[in-house]
C-alpha cells in the first residue's frame, strides 16, 4: 500500500527514517510497525484522529518515549534516544502546542537558553542580546530582546520558540498544533516562517486539525489510524474528502446530516430561557444583548478576541458585567457566580480545556460526577452506585475512550476530554448550555459526535450558545448566528439566509480596508 | 506482589518498619511493652503518646497542602493556644475544677479557630500566597502568646489539664486517644463525605472548579480553619505535657516537622491528591526517628545533624528515580553473573532493562511537563 503511493518528486536522501516503530502501553498498543519518512525542505503533515498515534510517534521522534521495537535513522545514521536530549543533539527540534517556554524570562534569554555566549563576569549579555536579534529577524520577527517573553501573544510566543529551535541549529522541526490559538493573520505570519525554514532545508513535521492549513502549507502528508501507517500521499493528489475517509476509516456524511436537523422553527414568541440586556463590562465588551430560546442554538461566530467568549463568561458570571442585566425564564437573575448560574440550570463549559475545564489529576468518573457534586454541596456525597450509573450512561453516549471510569482524564487524549466536559455539563440537566469552541484541536470523529449530541439534545428541547472558530461548525448547528467583531455585537443573522461566504463577509466587513 | 509494591503507601510502610527494625537490633527492649499500675510503658507507648501534636498538626496540614497551601503559622498557633487555656486555669481560684479546664480548653480551641479563619481569610479572600500570609502569623504569633502571659512561662497546676498528656485510660495514653479521635474525625469528614475529592479538585485545578461550580474559597478557607483548631488542641497536649506556657518553645519548627511528615506520606507540596494514611504513617516514622535519637544517646550538638541524615535517608527509600538506578543496577549485575552463555546474551537483558526503565523516565517526564 505504502510503496504503490511513494511519492517520487524529490529525489532528497531522507533526513529522518522510522521504520517498523512499535510501541505498546499496558493494555494498548499505541503505535503497530509504523514506517514515517520525513525529506529536508519538505513540510509533511502527520494525520489522524485523536489517539491515532500521531504524538506518540513524535514522542518516539523526540526521544520522550523508547520504541519496543522498529529503527530510527536520522541523517543515514542509525539512533538510540535514551532522551529527549539525545534527539536534540540529532537535531530534532520540537514546538508544543502549549508553548513552553519559561514565560517569565526575557525573549532574549529563552532564544539563548542553555547557549548563553559568556566572558569573564559570566554570561554577556550584550552578545547574547545581539545573537537573539539576529536570529529573531532571520524569522522576520523585529522584537526586543529584553522584553518578558508573556508580554508577547502566543504566536509571538511561538516564533520565538522556533527560533529557539534554530538556534539549537536543527535540521527538523516538529511542529505540534502550532496553529490551534492563533488568528488569522498570525497563522500566516507563521506560514511564511515555515516556508521560508522549508526553503533553507529544513525537514518541518507539521500536526494540525486544520485542514485548511494542512492543505495550504504542506508538500506531503503521512496518514495513520488506531496506531497503523495507512499511507504516505502527496497532498496535491488527495482530494479533502478522500483524506477524511482515509482518517477516520468510514464514509463522513454524518457530518451533513446533522446540519438538516438545525432546520427548523423556533417559538420566539415565547419568554427566552435567557435574556441579556445590554450585558457589557468596560475595556472587556460593548453592552450586548442576547436572547435564546426554548430548543435553540444560538451560534457565536467573530475572530479570535472578537469578544466571544468575553460575552458568554460574563453572562455566565464567570467575570463580573458592569452594565446590564440577565432574565432566566423571564425572572431577573443575579449571576455573580459560577455558582448562581448553574444553580439556574446555565452549564459553561470554557475554551481553555487544560486550565478551566478538566482536573487532570482525578479520573474520569470523578471529572464527570464534580458539576452535580459540586451542586448538591459536600456535605452529600454521591453514592457509588449512583455514580457508576451516571458515568456509564455518558461514556456510552458520548464515546468516551478509553471507556474506562476509572482512568486518569489527564490520560486521555484531547477529544475524550472534551466529552468528558460535555458529559459533566450534561450530567448536571443544563436548560442552557454554552459551548465556548468545544470542537477545537480535536478530531474529526470526536468532532462529529459533539455536534451530533448538541444537535440531538437541542431537538430535545436543551438551549445552547456555541462558540467556534469552524464557522461551519456554527452555520450548521445553530439556528441564528451572533457576529461579533472588536469586543462589540455587530449583528445577528438567521442561519438559513446565510451561507459560509456571507458570513465571512459580515464578519470582515468594515475591517479598515484589510477585510480578506 | 506487584500491586503491593506499585501501591502508594507501600515504600512510606517501608520506611518506617526498617526505622522500627534498626532501633529493634541496637535495643531488642523497643518493642517490649509491659504494664505497671494498669499503664503501658515501652518505647512504642512512648512514641504513640509524644505523636500527638505532631499528629494534630500533619493532620491540619495535610488539608492545607491538598489546596496548593501551606501554613507556617501551626507551631505560634500552638503557643497561643496553650498560653490561652493556662492563663484561663492560672486566674482561675479553682483550678483543679474540671469544668475550668474545660472552659479554658474550649476558650483557647476557639482562640485557634479565629487565627485559623485569618489565615484563611488571607489567602481565599485576599488571594495572599499561603507561604507570605500564613508567616505573618508564625512571626507575630509567638508575640501574642507573650503577650498573652505577659512575657512569663505561665505554670500551674492543675489534675485535670495535666491529664490531658499525661493521663491514661485502660492502659494506653490519653493523648493517643486524641491522634485517633482526630484522625477518625478527618477520615470521616474528607472521605465519607464530598469533601475529600472536592478539595483535591481545587488543589489540582482551582480555576477548573471554580467554573465547575465548586465552592473553592469556602474548601479552602475551611483548611486553614481546620489546621488552625487542631494546632490549637496540639497546643493544649504540648503545654499539658510540661504544664507551662513557653511562648517561645512551645510548637518550636512544628510546621516543618508537619510539612515532612505530609509529604513522606506520599501527598504533594503541589496540592492534590492526599493520603490522610500516608501522613499518619509520616507522623509515626517522624516521631520514631525522634526516639531514635535519644535510645541511641546521640549528644544534644549532633542531634540537628543526625535527624537530617536520617531524613535524607528515608526520603531516599522513597524516592522513584533511586528505585530506578537501584533495579537497573541489580540488573547489570545479574547479567554480568548469569553471562556463562556469552556476552551475547547479557547484552540483551541489559538492553531490555534500559529499555523499559527509558521508558518510565519518559513517562515520568510527560508527568513532570504536564504540571
């Protein structure tokens, strides 16, 4: 399968050769003789659903787990990586999704780390400053060197952990989810980096959920399912749909079943399970109001830092308004807290899975019980067998996997935790749900089963606000869609009178010339 | 077996049964317990009964420190405690009247309550660092307690106070039965209850909970609270004990002999996931190397130094990566006995052997990264 597709365009001796990688954990085998191939001046995508293998065959890459079996070759020499900095020597560069870097030193510092140039009184800084420049500018970044690395976006944040990279002179650099936080315009400050990395020689493993971007800046692209190599492809002869189905194994038309199920009428005339009025808070958003109805989703569509999740946190009381007031039910109410708005049957569940949704270190079965124990109050402990009962039924429903309640959620893989999020919100018989990007760096699968239950449980007569960056996503669950642009609400718009490009279009309208 | 082992209590057990082991081979009387007047005596009774402040305290802290917090202020709240309750009985013209130490015990717990709630209120309200806010009272504590006894060591005496350390009931020392009461109270509150896995879910991720609707302010508070009232009954068992008020002596490095005994125990200083067993544990093994200084007749001058070394050793039985470097070398030095067959052969179990613990080192790297 794999030689009938082998891409013949560059006739480049491959920097990095893997093959045969088998890796087993107690109980799964992650990654089943797996063969990966990675050229200088290529960009190749690694694909796949979650748990598909993809980190754990950049983790083999990196040096962060051994390999049970199988041969990594780096520039025709054949390599052992008892650890991470083994791989580093090699060469291989790694940027995480989460950037880490240490946040609180300079720029300068973290481009330099651990190749601080010294003199007599120690490390010289003037130097040092002058290198970080200069390889700050050869990725077209002009910063200051001295500046604290957290006063910087993520994206800043994340060229310069590639410079870090570069600086450790490597010949390929993984790039983990780079994109997942960024906007547009930064995404493609990051593509011209990456190109122009590429054009140098640089072998750069690309990861992302992002199709688009996938498609737009990678020359190949490696496929793999449940830990096996499905083949190796040139991304200008696999069309969209063929990548998918080779992903996820099975025809994706679900997807598209589930939009027709958005189609339908909602009662306005009814009292709105939620009314804000002129919700705002200074220097954060402009008062806004906000109704959603019996059984609707109400879409929230904007670019990053549009004001999205500013609007949903503050009805949810999770920051505090300075103007406006909500109505649950047509009943005033004070949401001053998490806690006055789950006591109303609002369910949140935040963009930041890692550090506002799931509590890694507890398992499964206690991340999903923590909304209802957390309402009924310590004092009344949920009782095991009521437990079990609640925690089957939603790892059932929701495909959670590994299905075990027992299991560390720390463990699990993005979109497992993002049901369990779900399932804890669920779990607690929400009225109103709002869903800040619940979808974002997940897979495809997981993606579509998300939907599906939201769409399923808004039919049932649940009310949902849904965030996401997928305008798709939006369009197709949602019945209106709320635009928001510069921490202002621009306008609503009924989903069946607009389609993807109108949106766009009322999105970027009025972006001081620039609109895309 | 292996579960055993893989078990989190299994290496802190260890510790301790060789601690009790070594002092058992240099004095073969440690273990012996014989019973005079209806009393026990031996070096374990001993060990049981000297515990109890300490155990109160790890108790309290052991809360504490599943909410990300520490508190340095236990040994001062101590000393306020104690200077409390003896000032009460001191002004007292009856002082052997139990319902006067009663008061004075009820007035002095209540008095750590209070200290306990400041603290509390400073990091859950105030949003102090638990290490900045809980060390203003560790400073100024021990100043209230003088003030408090109007810069004397308070004495007096007084049957029913005095029994609270001193006293036995069927055998066995009534400060024991305070470390069992206490520790019954806390196993029942944190674990028959929500509480114990709330609070640990506000340890692991404070902003998670919060937006998950779990009132973290209040679990966190209520730690502090909760460590400020058992430093409070410490405090009264310790002036018991000499029945005095030494402002300045009284808990004196209390907190840190809490926060070790906490984190042999198996309990994170990142906050989490707690063992109230492992701090137990902790506790004895602490309380034990205490003991172990004096039957040994180590001088007063190399005490500090002694304990240190025996702290480092413990710590050193339990730590993963020295179970690591120990099994792999047990490894190579199988392999270099069992290499009859030719080196062919050993190179590959020393291979393997590598192998595997690379790869525990990943994954607890991965581990390490994560927090």
């Amino acid at each position: 399968m794999v030689t009938e597709q082998q891409p013949a365009e560059t006739e480049d001796r491959p920097i990095v050769e893997m093959h045969g990688i088998t890796i087993r954990f107690p109980g799964v085998l992650a990654l089943d003789d797996v063969d990966f191939v990675l050229r200088p001046g290529e960009v190749h995508s690694l694909m796949g659903e979650n748990g598909a293998g993809k980190s754990t065959l950049i983790k083999a890459l990196t040096g962060v787990y051994a390999i049970d079996s199988g041969s990594i070759t780096v520039a025709g020499e054949s390599r052992v990586f008892a650890g991470t900095a083994d791989a580093q020597a090699a060469g291989i560069s790694t940027v995480y999704q989460e950037v880490n870097l240490c946040a609180n030193l300079s720029v300068g510092e973290n481009v330099m780390l651990g190749h601080e140039p010294r003199n007599r009184r120690g490390i010289d800084w003037k130097v040092m400053h002058r290198e970080a420049t200069r390889h700050l500018e050869h990725l077209g970044l002009r910063i200051d060197p001295r500046s604290i690395l957290s006063s910087h976006s993520i994206a800043i944040q994340q060229m310069v952990a590639i410079s870090r990279a570069m600086v450790l002179d490597a010949r390929v650099l993984i790039l983990d989810e780079p994109t997942s936080s960024l906007d547009r315009g930064e995404v493609e400050q990051l593509f011209a980096v990456i190109r122009d990395l590429r054009d140098r020689g640089v072998a750069v493993l690309f990861v992302s959920h992002f199709l688009d971007q996938v498609y737009e800046i990678s020359d190949r692209v490696t496929v793999l399912r449940n830990g096996k190599l499905i083949g190796e492809y040139l991304v200008k002869d696999l069309p969209r749909g063929e990548l998918i189905t080779k992903m996820i194994g099975r025809e994706l038309d679900e997807l598209d079943a589930i939009s027709t199920k958005a189609d339908r009428a909602i009662d306005r005339t009814a009292t709105p399970v939620l009314r804000a009025k002129g919700i705002g808070r200074r220097g954060v958003l402009e008062p806004a109001n906000v109704d959603v109805y019996d059984g609707e989703v109400v879409g929230i569509a904007g670019l990053l830092g549009s004001g999205r999740t500013e609007l949903v946190r503050l009805i949810f009381g999770a920051d505090r308004p300075d103007s406006g007031h909500v109505e649950v039910n047509g009943q005033p109410a004070k949401l001053t807290s998490p806690r006055h708005a789950i006591g109303k049957r609002i369910a949140f569940s935040s963009e930041n899975r890692h550090e506002e949704g799931v509590v890694a270190d507890l398992t499964v079965a206690e991340n999903i019980v923590l909304g209802i124990q957390a309402r009924r109050g310590w004092r009344r402990r949920i009782r095991r067998s009521e437990q079990q009962l609640v925690v089957d039924n939603y790892i059932k429903a929701l495909d959670v996997r590994p299905a075990d309640p027992d299991q560390l959620v720390g463990n699990l893989s993005g979109g497992n935790q993002q049901k369990v999020l779900l399932a804890r919100w669920l779990a607690t018989a929400p009225r109103l749900i709002v869903l800040d990007e619940p979808t974002r760096g997940i897979d495809v699968g997981a993606k579509a089963d998300i939907q599906r239950k939201v769409a399923e449980l808004s039919e049932q007569g649940l009310s949902a606000i849904f965030i996401s960056s997928e305008l798709e996503e939006v369009l197709r669950l949602a019945q209106r869609v709320i635009v928001m642009r510069d921490r202002r609400k621009i306008g609503e718009l009924d989903s069946r009178e607009v389609d993807l490009d109108g949106l766009i279009d009322y999105i970027a309208v009025g972006r001081e010339g620039s609109a895309a | 077996m292996k579960s055993l082992v893989t078990h989190r209590l299994f290496w802190p057990v260890v510790a301790l049964i060789a601690l009790i082991a070594i002092n058992t081979a240099t004095r073969p009387s440690f273990l012996s317990v014989t019973m005079r007047d209806g009393q026990l005596y031996g070096s374990i009774i001993d060990i049981l009964r000297n515990s109890a402040p300490l155990m109160l305290v790890a108790l309290g802290m052991t809360l504490v420190i599943a909410t990300r917090g520490i508190d340095l202020s236990v040994g001062a709240t101590m000393a306020v405690s104690g200077a409390v309750a003896l000032t009460i009985i001191d002004a007292s013209p009856t002082p052997h009247e139990p319902s006067v130490v009663a008061l004075a015990i009820v007035v002095a717990v209540l008095v750590s309550l209070v200290l306990g709630t400041w603290n509390g209120f400073l990091v859950s309200v105030l949003g102090i660092q638990p290490i900045i806010a809980t060390l203003v009272l560790m400073l100024a504590g021990r100043g209230i307690a003088l003030l408090i006894t109007d810069g004397f060591i308070t004495t007096v005496n007084s049957d029913p106070y005095k029994f609270m350390a001193q006293g036995y009931i069927l055998g066995f020392p009534f400060a024991f039965y305070v470390s069992i009461v206490a520790i019954a109270v806390v196993v029942l509150v944190e674990r028959r209850t929500a509480l114990g896995v709330l609070t640990e879910a506000v340890g692991i991720n404070p902003k998670a909970s919060h937006l998950a609707g779990v009132r973290s302010r209040g679990i966190v508070w209520g730690a502090y609270i909760a460590s400020g009232a058992m430093a409070g009954i410490a405090g009264i068992l310790y002036s018991s004990n000499i029945m005095a008020a030494d402002a300045n002596a009284a808990g004196l490095y209390i907190e840190l002999y809490a926060i070790l005994a906490v984190v042999l125990g198996g309990t994170s200083l990142m906050g989490g996931k707690f063992s109230i067993a492992g701090t137990v544990i902790g506790v004895f093994t602490i309380q034990t190397l205490i003991s172990t200084i004096t039957f040994l007749g180590v001088p007063p001058a190399a005490s500090p130094v002694f304990m240190a070394t025996a702290v480092i050793i413990v710590v050193l039985i339990q730590s993963r990566r020295v179970h690591r470097a120990v099994r792999s070398l047990i490894r190579s030095l199988r392999s270099l006995g069992g290499s009859a067959e030719g080196d062919d052969a050993s190179a590959r179990t020393a291979q393997a052997g590598s192998g595997s613990s690379g790869d525990e080192s990943a994954r607890d790297e991965t581990k390490v990264t994560s927090r």
